[in-house]
C-alpha cells in the first residue's frame, strides 16, 4: 500500500554514514529508472520460518539478516565491497525509531563468494553522531529487532517461505524515518514468539519501480532462509552457494530464456528461399535503387548467373571467401545472393574504407577474389594480389525467356555464409564468422510477419560492411516485398517505404513527416530519447532489434510505445536468452547480470583470433551447445523482456569511483530539451557531450547533482550541435570533438557562470587580470564580486599578488588584500604609487654588501648539526621552450644580473664563534660569473640521477658556489632542452624560487627586472630589533600541565639514519591528489566550509593518523612563510631569502569527535597562532632573546613536535 509523502510528519532527521570510497558503488541500487512524477512510499512484505531454539535466535538472527543484506547488495551491486546502515533494537522497531538509543552502525562487508559464509567480513563503525563530510552516504538502512513478539505481522506465521511478496501498509514510523534521511530503501527485520521471521522493504516510490522492489524483497527472503541454514549447518557453506534462485525462480527463468523451446522449423538456406519466392513473385519488384527497378526473376536469373562464374572460373566451394567492393546498390545484393547460390562465403568491404583498413580485411579474411563495382575500382590497393572480377556486368537487366538452369548449391547449417569485420577494443578490426544457420534463421523469422508480403517497401540503408542492412533485406525477400536500396537522398527514398531499419541516431534527425508512408520502423543502436519516442510512437509501429554481429544480425525484438522503456524484448525463434552472473549462474529477475546468447543465430567465432573466440564463445553453462557472452548488462523484466543496464566495458573507474557511463547519459536523457548526449571521461575527468548547441550546461549539471551519486556528476558540458556517425550509424566517439583546450583550472572553476560582474574601472580591469595571472584563472570568469581566498588564493599567493600590482605602480599589501579580500572593495581601496612615493624606496635599488645577520630558520639549520650542511639544497628543473635559442653566453649573462639584483645570491657563510655558529656575508657584486657554477652538457636519461647529484653536491657554503645551473641538452633532441638549477636552501624558500624563476625569464627575455623590495640585509636587522620587545605573553599555552605527551616514536619502527644522520634511510611514502580533485578541494570544499585547503588537509591527517596510532593528540612543527610584516612600509614581497617561520600546534582528538568537529577543532586552534607562528621562531632562535623569555615559551609548548607537516600553497602560479 502507498502512504502520501505529505501525511508523514519528518520527525527523525537521520544523516546516514559516508561510504568510504573503496565501498562506493559504480551505479545507484538497480531496481529500476527513477520515476520523478510519483511522490509518497510503499512496502512489500514476506517472511520466512526461523529455527525455533531461543539460543539460535538470540546469536544468529541478526547476523543472519546482516548477512543476507551484504550478499543481496554485492550481487546487485556485482562488487564485493559494500556499505550498509544497520540499526538495532531489542524494544520493538517503533520504540528504536521514536527514541533513537540504539547507536546506528556503519556496516563495511567484504563479500567473497569463496569463502565460507561463518568468515565473512562484516565490519562495524559506530556511528552515533553522523559526520557531515562530503561524499555519498549509504543507500540502504537494515533495521532488526527481536522485541516485537506481540505485533501481529501482515505475512500470517503459517505464510510458506516460498509465498509471494505482498504489498503492505507503510508503517508510518517507517515512512518518517526514510523523509528525514538519505536513505533511499529500509529493510526492516522482526522475529516473533512462534520464529516468524518478518521481512518488510519500504522504498521512496519516485526512487524504485513497486516491480523491482517485490522482487528483490523474495530474493532476499530467499538469501536470508539459505544464510539460517548454513549458519545453523556447519557454517562450511561458501558464500557463492547461498541460493538467491528457488526453485520456482529458476523455472520462471528458463521458461523466459527460451532456451526449453524445441527448434522451430525445417532448415532451408536464405538463397533457396529467394528461388522459391521467385518463382512464386516472379513480376513482383524485388529490388529499387532510385529509377532502377529489379523484379524478383530479374534479380533471380542475374545472381544464378553470375553464381556459375563464380563456380566455374573462380573455385567458389563451401568456406572460399570472396570479397564485396561495391557501394550500396541493386549490384550489392546481387552479389550476395550469388556468392550463397555458389557455397562461398562474402567478406564486405565498404569502398569507403581507409586505405589501412581495406588492406587489412584482405589479407586477414583470406579472400581469394574481389568482386567489385568499376567506380570503386580505383580505391582498391595498388598492390593488390587478388584477381578482380567487375559485377557490373550483371547489374545490367538481364534479357531472358526462362530462368536459369544453374542450380544453386545447398549449403548446409554450418556452411560459412558471410565474413563481417567489427571494430575491435586493440584497434584491430575482428572479423565474425557467420554460418547459414543463422542466416536461414533471420529469414523465416516470424515478428511482424505479417506486414511484409507483395507491394510493402522495405528500406535498406547503412553501410554494405554493417549487418545491419541485412535485416531488411533477408526477411523483405523471403516474403515477396520489394528492398529500396537507399540512394544519397534519404528524405526522398523515405517518402514511399512501408518499413525499414534504421540506427537511433539517423531516426533522431528525421521526423514522422519525412516518411508518411510508413508503418514499421524498425530501429537499434544507441536509445531514443523520450520526446523522440513520443513523435514516432504516435506515427507508426516501433520495434527495437537487438544482436550484436556474433549473434548474426538481431536475436531480441520487442515493439515499443510512447509511454514504454525501450526494452531488448524477447528473444526470436530458435534462439535463447541467459542472465548470469560472474560464475555464469543464473540471477533471478530484476539483479544484473550479463547477457548470454545462444541457439542457431551464435556464430562460429573470430577470424584468427583463437583466445578470443575461446573468451567470447563459451560452452553452455545450462546445457548443450555455445553461447556468446555479450559484454552487457541486463535484467529480466517480471514480463520476460530484457532491460539493458550498460556495457561491462563501459564501466570506468576514475578517482577510485566505479562509474557507469550508461546510466549518467540515461539520466541526461531525461532533461527538457536535450535531443542527444554522450558521456566520456578525458584527462580523468568525467564530461558529457549534449545537443542541441544552447543547451543550458548549468540546468543540466544541476538536474543530474539531483539525480546522481556525486562521484558520477560530470564536471564539464560540451554542448555541440551535430553528433558524428560512423558508416554503419553508430556514434563516432573518436570524431568528438577535442575537449583538451577546456579542461584546464580555469574552466574547470568555472565553466558555465553566468553571473560574473565584469569591471567598471581601469583599476578592476588590471587587479582582474593579475588575479587570473595568480590563480591560473581566466580572467574573464572572475567577477569582482569574487573573493580571493576563496577562489584559490591563500596568503603565499598574496604575497605574489603583492609583488604583481606594486609592478604596475599600486599600493598593494598582504594586510590590505586580507582586509579587502573581494576584487571590487580591493581596487576601491588602493591607489597607483605617484612618483614622488615611489622614490621612497630608492635605498633598496643600491647594491648590498657586508655582514647579514642570521635570520631565526637559519640558526635552526645550524642547531640540527648536519654533518655536510654543504648539500642541503633546494632544486627545480625547468623545460626550456623549443622556440627558445638558449644558448650559454645568454644564460651566463642573464644569472650574473639575477644575482646581483637580488643580493643574498652572492652570500657566503664562514665559521663563527661561540656565540654564532656561522658569519654570513655578502660580497661585493661583480660582472663575471664567479658566484655560480654554470655547466652545459648532453646527458643520457640513464646517467641523468648522477649527473644531478655531481652538480649538487657542487655547493658549498663558505667558498661558494651556492647557486649552480646546468643547460642539459637531450641527445635524441636538438630542440629539447633542460634547465637545472640548484641553490642552497639556507638562502631560498619556495616563494623566493617563485620570484627567481620569473626573474630568470624575464631576464632570458631581455627585458629589465622590477625594483627591488627591502633588501633581506635590512630584514634580517630590523628583525632582530623587533624580537628584542617580543614577551612570550603572545604565545599561547598548548601543553596542559598533568597531561604527558605520548611517545608516538615508542609505537613507530625505530629510524634506521646512515653514518652521515641524513634522511635518506628513512621510510618515505607518497600519494597525489589529481586535478579534478585538487579542483574540488581548492574551489568547492574549502570554500563551502569557510576553511583553507591546508585546514583541510591538516584535520584529516590528524584524523587518520591519530585514529591509526591510537592517540588522543598530536603535536606538529608546522612551516610558515615567515613573511609577516610588523613595519607599515615593510616591502618584501619582492625579497629573496630564507624566512621559514616554526612553530608548534597541538591538535587534540576524541573517540566521539566527528571529522567536521575536529576540522573546526584545528581552525580554532590556526587562529589561535598569532602571526602564523611567527613570534615563536623569533622567541626561541633570535640571540636578542632573554633566557627568561625563553624559559617561559618553552614551559607553554610541548617538549616534543613528532610531525612535521607544511603546506607549499599553489606553486604553479608563475
């Protein structure tokens, strides 16, 4: 029974858990298309008889039901990882819903059909308190209960354990629960006092089809009476022999495959069957092309005589192949009615073709003669070794008073009849060997037999290699209608055809006016969209023909209406259906499973390709004879037809997420509008390409968020106006047009926003353009009402902003973006630097040289007492454009201005005293490279590691170099060139390698450098200064006094550090975001959550390792960039140097914190930081500090840091 979504009243707003991405489904549970007109809830409800031991019941009821859930949902599933909800009680259903004191289970099952049923993996995650983290959340809710003994269930305890599902009432507590959560289906589980077990499945009725859902309800009861035996048995059973298909189910499915049926019919070859006819319709018209008219006799005399040259002076005997070069015409079916009345066998070969491919099915098919048509002559190889025999001869109308006296040869069933070449996964076409017998077949085939007969017009179109033209043809002249040949005009062919076959992609572009006569319309290939359906269906009859070639020709037909879903029907005579699964056992109806196919349509195999054939032609699973293994996923109707689910080899797995293609463009198809689209993922991201052209892409992503599983949204809508078609007409994925040029950051943030505020000023106009610049954004999708940070900027990007605008003369500074962070408040509240303010900073423009105070991270570096600090340096290689000349002189040229520009490049570092570990020191700059080492060399790829550490290891701090650069020059390449540059890190952060290497370009350019900032000199000096007033009062108290910190290094494998205490011994491991998710994380969730992606990363890092550990806190040294202003007019945003701020960070964790609890828990904590840590480095590196102050700071943090965790930002900005 139906309750109304509206009588429910959602008191229980229930977040189900997230599924972990390794338990994800590829697709949505199948139990048929959603349904958005219906509203409300239904139930159906079964049950089975429990052993009736209490012991048994209190330990093996739940288990059982948790079980059978697991089993049901990798099956429809088809994987073994699934994820499932599970509440229990002991109270009674309606008292565990109403007062929720049960704690909701996230149950992870690892379901291995080889394993016994007793050792199946069921894991349990609490879930009291449901996180709000991003991803899907589970989509099934398991409910059992033991104490509802006294309930009267609507299944009588006397009910079989084979009765049939009924539909119930919805229990209302039920209904509620499902409004307020993201459940999409509930399984509600209850025992009662005589060991009835209850079996109820409620379901949103817009989600499910009431159908699927009964069935699925007898198929769980059946898994679940099958799980109690084996537990009660032995608990030996494995998990691949719990039954889901009674006994009367199997019965159902054998009487649906077709496969009991007796073959129907004496075998009779297709061309005897033409003679036949001829005789019977000798004046009737056999075949039109245009003017051209062809009466049954005509075609009768012509192809027998041309069958006795083929046998007289070519050899033409069962399995001799001969090959067709001819276009679509009356000569084309003429040949073919000739090579079966000789025994040979055709090879198709559209004239078409390229070159490659007509070569290749040549040589490959064995063809020992091509009959081809004099126009097409000159296509055919130039080396070609086959003699050649012209039909055109005989395409001539034939004078004639009797017919032929050749006798056609009666090819037996397992004759060869034709040679069909089909695209192939490696790129290799495949040719499929199709015998008579199923030729014979198509041709007596009995679905709609009686609208063919004298006087119909049947249309034949296609490309002469696709099989598809066959199903007009071989029926059409078994029964004496008349084959209009298709000519180059399709709208004037269609104007007086009665039936025809047509790809759903050619159909979709005409429309019922374009063939006004027509009755039938016979169509296969892609699916119709629904408006398309609708304005057939209305004009004439609509039958769906499915086979793949192997199966020759069609083997399922099934007519199809307006309001229908195009179904694969049923099959045809003779030829039988079976739904297996991965061990090929059948699945009851409604479960997935592949498609098999057999009875006398299969066809031999493949062409030489033997493993092949072996794979895709298998012995019978059920019986005798082969099958063919489809490649798709189907279902069984409850009415014996075939639903097609999606292709096995369509499902793609992309950031971890199995994605079905088919069901994405199922769903697209839905949406107003839209005539036609296609899903693909390039680049690994997930597109979809939509028609007509001004297809709104934002309505459309967001009708498939509402209907699809997140990971399954595509990212990007390329809306194109024509799709393209191969020959045969099927889609032309390869022809598609490039998408390379959209998939860059830029688009990606933004693809289709139609609410960008463009620039009102000149200032706006210039910030915008930088922003893009920055963010690696088009500066056409940025709005100024955009805010920095929250489209990809952080506060390293800040400083880049900084450095750019102060280039085009505005005051910019860090403070000043974080006060003003959106584009339009920000251009309000700079100005342009007049020139008066900008010979403020004309001191910085002299050049450096003396003493430079040792900055806080470089006395850390002297402190860790590296045995070679010589080789602690910081590298990059760069690609040099092939445009580029680079050549030595330049390059040499170009560093000595960069290292006179930016002083700190010149410095050395010579042995201090007591007090100070090392005195730094800037030597007068000069105009010959003595600063650096500059190499040029060819180097091999395999001698490539050593010739960078040789330069490496180059460095050394006292008598320089600190900077070397090596131009590596590749030896299969002239025009390929590399860059390598190393300098030592006690002089470059990454921000001053992100101002170096646009420096160096602009250098190579020949252009001239911007002004330099505040020398790091001055820096380094007014630092010390300032640390001088700092009070360890700034930094907050992060240890709590009667809490010890744990020794994570005591539960960690020891360190293994080599004689040097470098850290090349230890255990490294790595893994990368791509960019789709980069994408995600910078422009979606952090922003949606308020937070920086590093609060981001930070939380769950924490998470993961404190939960993996067993800590309930971890202490951190964390990196900052140490560029914190303290001086109003301090410009360093154009400073190079080292300014590595640490500090510490204690995060704390707690069993029942929730992973947004613990992000909001590391923000707070962020904040807390003054200065982004700043102050501590001074307070306990600076020498100006007192010890008292130091002492202070070191009672406030912990003692021990055991993570060392920094965030770079965004360094591709430049």
């Amino acid at each position: 029974m139906m309750l109304n979504q509206s009588s429910v009243a959602s008191t229980a707003a229930l977040r189900l858990p997230v599924v972990p991405v390794d338990h994800q489904p590829s697709i949505n549970l199948p139990l048929g298309k959603p349904r958005v007109n219906l509203s409300g809830y239904s139930a159906w409800a079964s049950g089975h008889l429990f052993p009736a031991t209490n012991e048994f019941v209190r330990n093996d009821f739940e288990l059982t039901h948790r079980l059978a859930t697991a089993i049901i949902l990798s099956r429809y599933y088809r994987q073994p990882a699934v994820a499932f909800a599970h509440w229990r009680g002991q109270f009674g259903l309606h008292t565990l819903i109403e007062q929720s004191r049960e704690p909701l289970q996230l149950v992870l099952a690892q379901v291995d059909p080889d394993v016994p049923i007793s050792t199946a993996i069921l894991h349990d995650h609490a879930h009291g308190h449901p996180p709000d983290s991003p991803g899907p959340t589970v989509e099934v809710l398991l409910l059992t209960d033991l104490g509802d003994s006294s309930v009267t269930h609507p299944m009588s305890e006397s009910s079989s354990s084979h009765s049939q599902p009924k539909e119930v009432e919805v229990d209302p507590h039920i209904a509620d629960l499902l409004a307020g959560s993201t459940a999409r289906l509930i399984i509600s589980c209850s025992l009662n006092q005589a060991g009835f077990a209850q079996i109820t499945v409620t379901y949103a009725r817009a989600q499910y089809r009431d159908s699927a859902v009964a069935e699925f309800t007898s198929q769980f009861r059946t898994i679940c009476s099958a799980v109690a035996r084996a537990l009660q048995g032995g608990q030996s059973t494995p998990v691949r022999d719990i039954a889901w298909v009674s006994y009367q189910e199997r019965a159902r499915l054998l009487d649906f495959s077709q496969m009991t049926k007796p073959i129907q019919g004496n075998y009779r070859p297709f061309h005897n069957l033409f003679s036949d006819r001829a005789q019977r319709f000798s004046n009737h018209l056999a075949l039109v092309h245009g003017c051209e008219e062809w009466t049954y006799a005509q075609v009768d005399y012509a192809s027998s005589e041309l069958a006795r040259i083929l046998v007289d002076e070519y050899g033409a005997r069962p399995e001799v192949r001969f090959a067709l070069f001819i276009p679509k015409s009356v000569a084309y079916n003429l040949a073919i009615l000739a090579v079966f009345k000789s025994g040979a066998a055709y090879v198709p070969i559209d004239p078409d073709y390229p070159a490659d491919r007509i070569q290749f099915v040549l040589d490959d098919s064995g063809a020992s003669l091509v009959i081809a048509a004099e126009s097409v002559l000159g296509r055919l190889p130039d080396q070609l070794k086959l003699p050649t025999a012209t039909v055109d001869l005989f395409a001539q109308h034939p004078t004639f008073k009797e017919p032929s006296d050749f006798l056609p040869f009666p090819s037996s069933p397992n004759h060869l009849a034709y040679v069909i070449y089909t695209s192939g996964t490696t790129g290799r076409p495949k040719g499929v060997l199709v015998e008579h017998r199923g030729v014979a077949n198509i041709s007596t085939d009995q679905f709609l037999g009686d609208v063919y007969g004298p006087g119909q017009r049947v249309y034949q179109t296609g490309s002469v290699a696709f099989d598809g033209v066959l199903v007009s043809s071989l029926r059409a002249l078994c029964t004496g209608s008349t084959v209009v040949v298709a000519t180059d005009n399709m709208l004037e062919d269609l104007q007086n055809v009665n039936m025809g076959f047509l790809m759903t992609s050619f159909l979709s572009r005409l429309s019922p006016q374009d063939a006004p006569e027509m009755k039938v319309f016979s169509f296969g290939g892609e699916s119709f969209l629904p408006e398309q359906l609708a304005r057939w269906a209305s004009h004439c009859v609509l039958a769906n023909h499915y086979g793949p070639t192997e199966t020759t020709v069609y083997c399922n037909v099934a007519l199809v209406g307006a309001e229908d879903d195009i179904t694969f029907g049923k099959p045809i005579h003779n030829v039988f259906n079976l739904v297996v699964d991965d061990d090929l056992q059948l699945v009851p109806v409604g479960a997935l499973g592949e498609l098999l196919i057999g009875g006398v349509g299969v066809a031999r195999g493949y062409q030489n390709l033997p493993e092949l054939t072996a794979k895709k032609f298998i012995p019978n699973p059920l019986g005798e004879g082969r099958v063919y293994r489809t490649g798709d996923y189907v279902r069984w109707l409850p009415n014996g037809t075939l639903e097609f689910i999606g292709r096995i080899d369509s499902q793609v797995k992309l950031r971890g997420y199995r994605i079905e293609i088919e069901e994405i463009e199922n769903v697209a198809s839905q949406f107003p509008g839209l005539k036609q689209c296609t899903a693909a993922v390039v680049q690994d991201t997930l597109i979809i390409y939509a028609s007509p052209e001004n297809i709104d892409p934002t309505d459309l992503l967001d009708c498939l968020r509402d209907r699809l599983a997140k990971q399954m949204v595509p990212k990007l809508v390329v809306p194109i106006a024509d799709f393209p078609y191969t020959a045969s007409g099927k889609l032309d994925r390869k022809s598609l047009p490039s998408v390379d040029h959209l998939l860059s950051s830029q688009t990606l943030y933004s693809p289709t926003r139609s609410n960008i505020n463009t620039p009102q000023t000149d200032t706006e106009e210039e910030l915008r353009r930088v922003w893009g610049q920055i963010l690696q954004l088009d500066p056409d999708r940025i709005s100024t009402t955009d805010h920095f940070f929250r489209i990809g900027g952080d506060s390293i990007s800040a400083i880049l902003l900084v450095s750019k605008g102060q280039q085009l003369g505005y005051q910019l500074t860090v403070p000043l973006i974080y006060q003003y962070p959106e584009l339009r408040l920000l251009a309000q509240n700079t100005e342009k630097i007049t020139g008066h303010q900008a010979n403020v900073n004309a001191a910085y423009q002299e050049q450096v040289q003396g003493e430079v105070a040792l900055t806080p991270i470089q006395r850390w570096f002297s402190a860790i007492g590296l045995r070679n600090p010589h080789h602690f340096n910081q590298s990059f290689t760069l690609k040099v454009s092939p445009k580029v000349n680079l050549s030595l002189a330049a390059l040499s040229d170009a560093l000595v201005a960069l290292a006179n520009h930016h002083d700190i490049l010149r410095a050395r570092f010579l042995p201090g005293d007591g007090n100070r570990p090392w005195d730094q020191t800037i030597p007068t700059a000069r105009a010959v490279p003595a600063d650096f080492l500059l190499l040029e060399e060819t180097v091999l790829s395999e001698n490539y590691a050593n010739f960078i550490l040789r330069v490496q290891s180059g460095l050394n701090l006292t008598t320089g170099p600190v900077l070397a650069v090596a131009l590596i020059r590749d030896p299969d390449s002239t025009s390929q060139s590399r860059l390598f540059i190393t300098i030592h890190h006690i002089l470059v952060d990454l921000i001053a390698w992100r101002i170096l290497i646009e420096d160096l370009n602009t250098l190579l350019r020949g252009a001239s450098l911007p002004p330099k900032t505040l020398p790091f000199q001055a820096w380094a000096s007014q630092l010390g200064d300032y640390a001088a007033t700092l009070s360890a009062d700034i930094w907050p108290t992060q240890v709590e006094s009667d809490k010890p910190i744990p020794n994570i290094r005591a539960l960690l494998p020891p360190p293994e550090l080599d004689v040097n205490r470098t850290q090349a011994a230890r255990l490294t491991t790595s893994f990368e975001f791509d960019s789709e998710s980069t994408h995600s994380l910078l422009f979606q969730l952090a922003p949606k959550l308020r937070v920086t992606p590093r609060d981001l990363l930070l939380a769950t890092f924490t998470h993961a390792f404190a939960m993996a550990i067993g800590l309930d806190q971890v202490t951190f040294c964390m990196e900052g960039h140490g560029r914190e202003p303290w001086l109003p007019d301090q410009d360093i945003t154009r400073t190079v140097g080292w300014f590595t701020a640490l500090y510490p960070l204690v995060l704390r964790v707690h069993t029942d914190q929730s992973l947004l609890d613990l992000l909001r828990h590391t923000k707070e904590a962020l904040q807390q930081i003054p200065m982004k840590g700043f102050p501590y480095s001074l307070l306990k590196y600076t020498s100006g500090v007192s010890m008292v102050e130091r002492v202070k700071l070191e009672a406030k943090t912990p003692s021990r840091l055991d993570v060392q965790f920094n965030y770079f930002g965004r360094f591709n900005n430049t």
